[in-house]
C-alpha cells in the first residue's frame, strides 16, 4: 500500500477505520449521478458469496494469474458496494478501492473484515495515487457513468504501471444485436430519462416495478424458449443474462439501468481506439456477457 500523493480534504471514521476523502473537486463528473448511485449502493450492498463469485467469475472470464495474482497492487476505480475489490481480495497482494459516492461508507462497513483493502473517497480526477503506481486497475461499469469516458480512461491508465493490466466493463451500444433488440432498448431509454429524474424512493419503486413487470416475464420467456425450443434462440431474448440472477441483482440492475441519470454506450470499434489512444493494447474482448468487457495490457 502507497501513501496517498495528496492531503485528503476531509477523514471519516468508520469503526476502527479511517476513510479519507478527496471529493468533491473532481472536473470529470456528473454529481447527480453520484448521488443516485450512493443512494443505490447504500440498499444494495449486501451481495451474498455466491452473487459475487458467480457474477465475478463472468467479468474476470479474461484475467488469468498471469495478470492478477498475490503479488498484484490494484486499483478498483469506482468500486460502488466493494463487491469486485471482495472478488478480488484473495486474488491479490493490495486493493485500493476507490468511488465519489457514500458508497465507500457501506462498503467499508461490509469488508471490514478485508485487511488487504483499503476504501477511499476520491474520483477518477482526484486518485490520490502517483501515476505508474499500479500493476492491475479494474473499472467495471463506471467509466460511462462520467461525461468524458475517453478522458476518464486515460486518467485511470495513467496510474498503471507500463506491462500492467486493466480489465474494463462499458456498456455495449449493442453492437451485436438487431433491430427489434435496439428498438426495444431505444425505447427503454426514454423510460429512464423519465424515472431518473424522480425522486429517490419513488425512483426505487417505479424500478422494483419495472424489474417485476418486465425482466422477470422476460426471463421466464427465455428459460421457456430454451426449455421447448432446441439450439440458441433464446440467447436473443432481452435480459436473458438475468436468467440464473437473482432477485437481488435483478432489482439492483433494473435502478442501475432505469434510475440513472447518465449512461452512455459504446461499440468495440470505440472501445478499441479509446484504449489504443490511452497506451494500451487490446489483450481479449470477452465474447461474453457482460458486453463489452476487455482485458488490456499498458505499452
Ligand atoms: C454502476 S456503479 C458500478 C459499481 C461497481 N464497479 C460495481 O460494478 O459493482 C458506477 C460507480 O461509478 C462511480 N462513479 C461515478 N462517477 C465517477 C467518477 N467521476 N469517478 C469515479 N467513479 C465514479 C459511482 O459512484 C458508482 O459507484
């Protein structure tokens, strides 16, 4: 563990443990989603083993020991409910995890237990680290949540070592999908530029709603194409990646999705030339769900 570059603007006691914040002050961010998302992980934060050993193992399908292993320092931007920095900890020598939301003041709570962690405040602009500091970063899920997504990622690979790797998750601009997939999302859409605009406990309501009405007939849906029908048609169903999720994911998902103000989406071509102009070159796209997530390596 390195001792940060920069005095912190303010410390927070949590049990035995000290966090130190560094935000506000980031440039590159949008508040009102941070917002949502402390408010989000503060009633999600409570994933059970299993949920994340198996959801884990879907995003680090590309990672091997060679890239992550005890000797590794990383860095998890956005970390949100600690729930990839707990996948992680046994995997790895130190884990910084860091988030702008409250979110690290339940996540500390929830891996108190993890000696190998440590929680801080902080967002992409203020990583209170030296640049090349850093053997894997991950940021899973984050990086589209702020409006400058390119220059996001070139800020995070900066904190990595040259020869290191960063395992990325962006949302997919479906990409690999037809028409009536993309009309369907594209319709979506507009139903969450309207619920994130609530306020939070509606906003969690109209979501639970959505999640009952809508993911789990679509999940049913495609556990029953695939029950009756032979082969992969069911593979093309929206949502059918929450066919072994549970509740708990699902719900959590479903305000992920519909409560938050700022979401972009990118194609592989995109995700590409953002991580060549950052230093980097492409090590595996994962051909799985989630899309898109990458593994690259730092010139
Ligand atoms: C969808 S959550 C993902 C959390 C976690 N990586 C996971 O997958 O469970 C997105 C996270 O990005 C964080 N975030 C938003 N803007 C950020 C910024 N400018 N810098 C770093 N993190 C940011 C949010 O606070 C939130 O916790």
């Amino acid at each position: 563990m390195q001792p940060y570059n920069t005095s912190e603007l303010s410390k927070r006691k949590i049990g035995k443990r000290e966090v130190h914040c560094f935000h506000p002050g980031e440039e590159n961010i949008d508040l009102e989603t941070v917002q949502s998302f402390g408010e989000e992980w503060l009633k999600f934060n409570a994933f059970s083993a299993e949920e994340i050993k198996s959801a884990g193992d879907q995003y680090f399908d590309i990672v091997t020991e060679k890239e992550l292993n005890d000797s590794s320092y990383v860095l998890d931007l956005g970390c949100g409910s600690g729930r990839w920095t707990k996948y992680m900890a046994s995997k790895s020598k130190f884990i910084e995890a860091v988030d702008p939301s409250h979110a690290v003041f339940s996540a500390i709570q929830a891996y108190n237990d993890l000696d190998n962690v440590r929680f801080t405040q902080a967002g992409v602009d203020t990583i209170p680290f030296n640049d090349n500091t850093f053997d894997f970063v991950i940021s899973l899920g984050v990086l589209h949540h702020i409006p400058d997504t390119e220059k996001a990622l070139t800020s995070l690979i900066r904190k990595l070592k040259p020869g290191g790797h960063a395992l990325i998750y962006l949302y997919y601009a479906l990409d690999n999908r037809g028409f009536l997939f993309r009309f369907i999302f594209n319709v979506s859409t507009l139903v969450r530029r309207v619920v994130s605009k609530l306020p939070h406990a509606l906003k969690q309501f109209i979501c639970d709603l959505l999640a009952i009405c809508i993911y789990l007939p679509l999940i049913g849906l495609s556990k029953l194409v695939k029950a009756i029908v032979p082969g992969k048609l069911h593979m093309k169903i929206p949502l059918v990646y929450y066919r072994d999720k549970s509740w708990n994911i699902i719900r959590n998902d479903a305000l992920d999705r519909f409560g938050t103000p700022l979401e972009q989406r990118f194609n592989k071509v995109q995700i590409t030339s953002m991580l060549k102009a950052a230093g980097m070159s492409i090590v595996r796209f994962s051909e799985n769900e989630p899309y898109w997530h990458v593994l690259a390596q730092k010139k």
